[in-house]
C-alpha cells in the first residue's frame, strides 16, 4: 500500500494517523461543550418553532 512512497511522504502520511494535538487541550473539551449546547438550543428552537405556530 506505502510502496512508492518516499520517507518522508511516509513520516507525514504516519504523523495524520496520531492523535491531535487539540483533543490533548482544553480546545476540545471547550468545542464538545459547545456543540452540546448548540444541539440542545436548536432543538429548543426548533420546538418551539412548531408549538406556537
């Protein structure tokens, strides 16, 4: 499958693989709150869009 790959493409192609930087912060945590919140306040909307129509 890496056959006619240099080293190099295949140091970057391995370093994709590895885990990203920003779930080792506190970037993810902050962006998993984030989406929580957005989910439930569009559907928050969303029924309340329907119930008072």
């Amino acid at each position: 499958m890496l056959v006619g790959l240099t080293g190099a493409s295949t140091a970057l192609l391995a370093g994709c693989v590895a885990i990203p930087a920003a779930s080792l912060g506190p970037a993810f945590p902050a962006l998993l709150a984030y989406q929580i919140f957005f989910g439930l306040s569009a559907t928050v909307r969303a029924i309340s869009m329907t119930t008072t129509q």
